[in-house]
C-alpha cells in the first residue's frame, strides 16, 4: 500500500510581504513572518546560502 498526497498542488501557496533584513526591499514569502525573525528576498537569501550563514 503506498503512501498518497490528496490536494498536493491543487492551490497555490499564500504568498505574505515582508521586508528582507539584509537589503530592505519589500518581497514576498510562503510564509507568515514572525517577529523576530529576519527574512531575506530570494537574491538576499540566495547570496546567504552560498556563504553558508
């Protein structure tokens, strides 16, 4: 018996804005951020992930 994903796919994601804490421009995440917590744009987060922050 395998292991099967109903709704998978079928909606898109709920996107929220956000500012990214490195280079302060407004962007939009799959998530709700929390206070806190820093977010990063794709670039911001792309640049941080090849640095290994």
């Amino acid at each position: 018996m395998g292991f099967r994903q109903e709704g998978f796919g079928e909606r898109p994601r709920e996107m929220h804005k956000a500012i990214c804490a490195d280079c302060h421009k407004e962007c939009e995440v799959p998530f709700k951020p929390s206070s806190g917590r820093p977010v990063y744009c794709k670039d911001c987060f792309s640049k941080r992930k090849e640095q290994g922050r």
